[in-house]
C-alpha cells in the first residue's frame, strides 16, 4: 500500500473534521456524551444517515468514542475521545471566527444564530 502525501498538512486535519457535519458534532460533544436522537434533535437539517454516516468515520479516525450500554433496550452514547478532546482549541477557533464573521455580515449575532448551549456565553 502507498503512503499518502499531503501538500499542506491542514489537509489531514480537513481530512477527519472536514465538511459540513462533522465539526458541529464534535462541537456537540464537547459539552459532554450524546445519543444519536439529542444530536438528531441539536442538529434538525442533518439526515439521519448523513448522521449515522458521519459518526462512523469520526469513530473510525479515532476522534470519537462510541459507548454501548448492555442493557435492554440497547442504549448507545458518543464522546469525545482523548484524541477527539485534542481539537477542542480548533473547535473554540473555529466558533470565535464564525461569531466574528456572522457580526461582520449580518450585524447582530442573536438574529442569526439559534439558541443552544453551544451559544450561551454571547448572552
């Protein structure tokens, strides 16, 4: 098998938080275990396989952990892994930059963002 080559190493980082979905789960996470419905119901425009999908590749890099229950009915959470908890100074750049931007273009930050506990703190 041929090693892969990155031109620029942000490319890997993009690699496993890339897209549209992924850092909005991670940054669901951070706040803590989640089910697949309470991060169905933070993130109403996702799909369900969209969801799914996106949840296997983060476990398979390694960034998630998914915790199975035994217990009837089966009871499945996902977490932050030791590793995942390393992107949470991405993660916190990314939203300060997306707080700015949406400022910048829009004016107000409460006209545009949803209320969450991910945007408490602009209270």
């Amino acid at each position: 098998m041929q090693q892969k080559k990155y031109n620029i190493s942000v490319e890997a980082t993009l690699e496993v938080i890339g897209g549209k979905w992924k850092c909005v789960i991670l940054c669901h996470l951070t706040h803590g275990k989640k089910r697949t419905s309470e991060l169905k119901r933070l993130m109403p425009n996702i799909t369900q396989k969209m969801l799914t999908q996106q949840l296997r590749e983060l476990e398979e890099d390694g960034v998630i952990n998914r915790v199975i229950y035994n217990q009837v009915p089966p009871k499945v959470e996902y977490e932050l892994s030791e590793y995942g908890r390393s992107l949470e100074g991405i993660l916190s750049s990314l939203c300060t930059w997306g707080e700015k931007h949406i400022a910048k273009v829009y004016g107000n930050t409460f006209d545009v963002l949803e209320e969450s506990v991910l945007n408490d703190h602009l209270k």
